[in-house]
C-alpha cells in the first residue's frame, strides 16, 4: 500500500534527521584547493610561469551551545517516535481492513 511505503520513508528521513542532528557535536573539516593561470599577457597564457595553486582549509568545532544541539537531538528523536507511531497505526488499519475482506470472503463462500 502506498500510504505505508509513504509512511516507512517518513520513519527512515526522521532517523536519518537524528544522525545529522548528532553529528553537529562533531568538528567540520573543511579542504579546498583552486588551480589557475594568471599572466600579463596572452602570450605567456599558457607558460610554466603563469600557473598558480592554492590550498586552504579551516576547523570548525561548536564548543559552548548552550545545549542547543541536544534540543535538536530531542527534537528529531520526537519526531521519529511520531513517525513510528504513525508507521504503526498504518499497518495496523491495513491489516484489520484485510483481516475484514477476508471475513468477508470466508461468509459469502
């Protein structure tokens, strides 16, 4: 049924919410690099002295947050037990709808 697949997405994207939610307590490492020409001239574009590199990177770390990614843990861990809550409710409607037709089924035979 569609509304169950819907719903098993919805449990699995507040599950995913939490790790990332977790993972702001880590630090972020961020390295990036650029490759480039730079010259005066068009005639000397494509020397061995116009070529020019750079490379950088940065940390980044929270240190005081004043509990603001816990409350974001909180946050995404209550939104997944409503999520699973409504998986659950989903799956038992559809199986008491089959366990009906069945009934159904067995009466008129």
């Amino acid at each position: 049924r569609p509304d169950i697949v819907a719903a098993e997405f919805r449990l699995s994207a507040a599950n995913a919410e939490i790790a990332a939610a977790a993972a702001a307590r880590f630090p972020r490492i961020n390295i990036s690099s650029a490759l480039g020409l730079a010259t005066m001239g068009l005639g000397s574009l494509f020397s061995g002295d116009s070529l020019t590199a750079s490379l950088g990177g940065n940390i980044a770390a929270p240190l005081i947050d004043f509990g603001r990614t816990q409350a974001q843990i909180n946050l995404r861990e209550a939104q997944a037990q409503e999520a699973f809550a409504d998986y659950r409710r989903l799956v038992f409607v559809a199986i008491g709808e089959c366990e009906t037709a069945l009934g159904t089924l067995t009466h008129r035979d």
